[in-house]
C-alpha cells in the first residue's frame, strides 16, 4: 500500500472518534432541545385542559341541578334564574343554554340553543361538536325527563383553553368519540412539512379530548451543518494531511529515487528538478546526493583518464615483449645458420619453436587485449602447428599434423602452458618418428562442464624403448612440470600413443 494511502488512513482513523463525538454532541443538544419542547407542551396541554374540564364541568353541573329540579316542579323559577346567572357571566361571548321539556317545548334559556341535538343519553352528558362553530353538550334528567342543552363557542373555548404563557407558538383541537374536531387554535404558519409535537389529554367530559400541539425543534440549515460540520472538518483534516505531506515528502522523494534510480556514473544529479516545493530535510538529502553524484563523476573521470593511460602502458609493454620475442627469434636463427654440426642445428630448431609457441600466445593475447574475453584456442592451435610444420627438419618433411579444436577460450596462462605442451609432444613424436602424423584435438570434458580435453594422438607415442628414454632424460620433466602449471594429470595410453590432460576454459567463442 502506498504510503499516502496509509497515512490517509491512519489520520482518518484517528480523527474519526473525535468526529464521531462531535455530532453525538450536536444530536445531544437537538435532543434536550425537543425534550424542552415536550416539557412545556405538557405543562401547556395541562393548563388547557383543566381550564377547559372545570369550565365545562360547571356549567353542566349548573345545569343538572336546574334539570333536576324543574324536572320536580315546572314552575321552580329559581332554579332557572340560577341557571341563568350562571350563563349570564358568559353572555357576551355566545355561550347560550337552553332547557327543554320532554316533548322538546322550552322551559328556560335561550331558543337558539335547541337548534343543535348531540343525542339522548341516560348515562351522563353527551356532546356534538359542530365544525368552525362551536361545542353543544347535552344533559338529560332522570327518568327520561327534562333535557339541558348548552351551546359552546369555538372563541369563548379557545380564549378558556388559551395558556398563560405565549412564548411559544401552540394549536389545540378539541375532539369527540367520533373523530370530529372543532380547531380552537391554530399554529401561526404552519407548514405541512413542519416537525410538530402532540399531546392528547382526555377532558374527562362527554368523551372529550385536547389535542395540544407545538412545532418541534426544525431541522435547519444550520442544525444540518452543525451536524455535517465535524464530518466535513474530519475529512478536510484527513485530506489536508494526506495533500501536504504527499506534497511535501512522498512526492518529492519518489522524485529523488528516480532521479537516484536512473543516475548513471559521470552524471550529475540536479535537485533543482525533483520538485518546486520539498521539505528542506529532502532539499539538504538531494544537496547529499548531488555532492556525492559529482564525487562519483570526479572519480570516475580520474578511472577513465588512468585507464587510458595504463592502456596505453599495457600496449607498449606488450609491444616490447613482442620486440624482445622478435629479438630472441632472429638472434637464434643467426646462431642456428653459424653451426657446425647437424645436433646444433636441431637443438637452435627446438629452442626456435618453444620461443615460436610463446610468441604465438603472445601476439593472440595482445590481440584479445581490449575485449578481454579470453585467448581461442583454436586460432592459438593452428597458428603453432603452422610454425611447427614450417621450422621442421629435412628429415621430418613427411610429418602431418591433423588438428580436431573446439573453439573455447582459456586465460593467458592455461594458453602458454598447452603450447608448450603441444610443442614437446610434437617434438617428442617426430623425435622417434621423424615423418610421424600428429592429431592434436581439444574436445569437451564428460566429467566435467568447465573443463576441456587436450589429446595428442601419435603412433611415435606408443610405449617403446626409445620413448621411454627420450621421457626419462630430455621430455619427461619438462611435460611434468607443464601439467602441474595446469593443476591436472597427465595421462599417457601407451597401446593407443596418446597423451590426454583436462584443462579450464572461460567458454566457447
């Protein structure tokens, strides 16, 4: 995961708790904000319905004694004018009663009360509720006999069940057993999608009930925000942090480790380019890199100027030996044409072809010497057993070399000593044989993948006495202390004539 995704995360999960708390807080206050509400709505409902209940209540039980008794005696003026004064008070604001004898014929009160019949009842007081005009209550007497009937309306019930307190907007609606409801209050614009909180108290009248209502706490613009805010401040806090330091830090040293991945020695690294705005920690690391890029260039100049240099050193010691080996040829073929006798002869001949041999690894090596990928032994091979055939003896006219070489490289050292080798059984087959036909081959090792085969294959080589003698006194030591050069043995199969030794190579060409 990269790393500003993971510091993206952690800063989340690290505000995050702290945002959480913030809009529990929020939601914490909008709760006791509506449980306020709800207190004085029911403080309010309270107040509005027992005004209503005892205002009510009275002035039915003021009408049950006036029932009660013209129900006795028609005739009972007192009663009536009772029931009278107790209307009376209300007069002014509509409040009209009227009694009524059992065949509806008015004994006292008001005619206009009669109009309105909430229905017979022997069980207590029944009640009509007429829509946007007002309440009718009804009482009968015992027995069936005389009825009271009161006329209620809606401002006198809404000025009864207004609260004390209009600090808050409130509706009230009074209600029946039968779902009609008579509005006394209504909520000063009100909206069909404003939040309200109700209560519902029973009158204990005729099955009358107050439904109170109030707006609740609104859901604001600014409650919305205050409840977004911590999340919006959670998250501008999580990105402000992911932006500035992946613009700071991670940014620039993805910069720096490309530049730093991509420097080759001899360049110099320029921070200027990894970016406008690091941290001065990654401009004091890319000043670092820098210092020590143009470090690597001074020293790789100063490599390059002494390689040149030990190159051209290389060649001239390389160019001396050749002179030297040229020197020493030329000064044994002088020698050779001033002896006396035949062995002389020979013996400038056999040192002529060992200084031959060394010369030819010589003048290849310095040949492979600006791609140093080894010496091949095949070119190697060839070029000696040319010279070989070329300063043989008169008598060794008749003398065939057969070459069998895999081209493999070998270093300089493991190319001198198979020259040498070669050369002394060469030498060591024409020396019993003069007209002997020679194979040389160089195969690959079965035992072995890093390692070749030289086998030089003679019938002068094989076991007799004058080959024994020559090994013993002149070739022996000689074959002996090249195959140890070589860290190998050196097998010699005496039915077949052949001498066989393992040797490293560096590969193939």
């Amino acid at each position: 995961m990269p790393t500003g995704a993971k510091l993206f995360l952690i800063l989340s999960g690290a505000l995050l708790p702290l945002a959480i708390i913030a809009v529990f807080a929020t939601l914490q206050m909008t709760r006791i904000t509506v449980e306020d509400v709800r207190s004085r709505l029911r403080v309010t409902a309270n107040e509005s319905a027992h005004a209503l209940a005892i205002e009510l209540a009275g002035d039915m039980t003021a009408l049950r004694v006036a029932v009660r008794a013209l129900g006795t005696d028609p005739t009972d003026a007192p009663s009536c004018a009772r029931a009278l004064g107790v209307f009376a008070q209300q007069a002014n604001s509509g409040t009209r009663f009227a009694i009524l004898d059992p065949h509806g014929t008015l004994i006292c009160g008001d005619p206009i009360a009669r109009a309105a019949n909430p229905g017979h009842t022997d069980r207590g007081i029944a009640a009509a509720i007429l829509p946007d005009r007002g309440l009718v209550l009804s009482i009968t007497g015992p027995r069936g006999g005389n009825t009271a009937r009161a006329f209620f309306p809606a401002p006198f019930l809404s000025m009864i069940a207004a609260p004390t307190t209009r600090a808050t907007a409130y509706g009230s609606v009074l209600t029946d057993d039968r779902d009609d409801q008579l509005v006394l209050q209504a909520i000063p614009g009100e909206q069909p999608f404003d939040r309200l909180e109700s209560s519902h108290i029973d009158l204990g009248v005729a099955g009358l009930a107050l439904r109170t209502t109030t707006r609740s706490a609104p859901i604001t613009s600014s409650f919305v925000v205050a409840l977004l805010l911590p999340l919006l401040m959670w998250a501008a806090a999580a990105g402000i942090g992911w932006f500035v330091v992946d613009h700071l830090l991670i940014r620039p040293l993805r910069r720096l480790r490309a530049a730093v991945a991509a420097f080759t020695p001899g360049e110099i690294i320029d921070p200027v380019a990894i970016t406008s705005l690091p941290a001065q920690e990654i401009r004091e690391l890319g000043d670092t890199f820098r210092a020590i890029s143009r470090t690597v260039a001074l020293h790789e100049a100063g490599l390059a100027e002494g390689l040149v240099r030990q190159t051209k050193l290389t060649r001239e010691v390389h160019h001396r030996v050749k002179n030297n080996l040229q020197v020493i040829s030329s000064l044994i073929n002088f020698h050779a044409r001033g002896a006396r006798s035949a062995d002389a002869t020979a013996a400038y001949a056999s040192i002529q072809r060992r200084v031959d041999a060394l010369a030819v690894v010589h003048r290849n090596h310095f040949a492979e010497m600006e791609e140093n990928r080894g010496l091949n032994l095949r070119g190697v091979i060839g070029e000696l057993a040319a010279n070989i055939r070329a300063t043989a003896a008169d008598i060794s006219m008749g003398m065939r070399i057969t070459l069998d070489v895999e081209p493999y490289l070998v270093t300089q050292d493991v190319a001198v000593a198979l020259a040498f080798l070669i050369t002394e059984s060469i030498e060591l087959a024409t020396s019993c044989d003069p007209s002997a036909q020679i194979r040389v081959a160089v195969t690959a090792s079965d035992a072995d993948a890093t390692k070749a085969v030289l086998r030089v294959v003679s019938r002068a080589l094989v076991d007799g006495d004058l080959l024994r003698e020559l090994v013993k006194s002149r070739y022996g030591r000689v074959m002996e202390g090249l195959s140890r050069q070589l860290r190998a043995p050196l097998h010699h199969d005496p039915l077949v004539g052949a001498y066989e030794i393992a040797f490293a190579v560096q590969g193939r060409d």
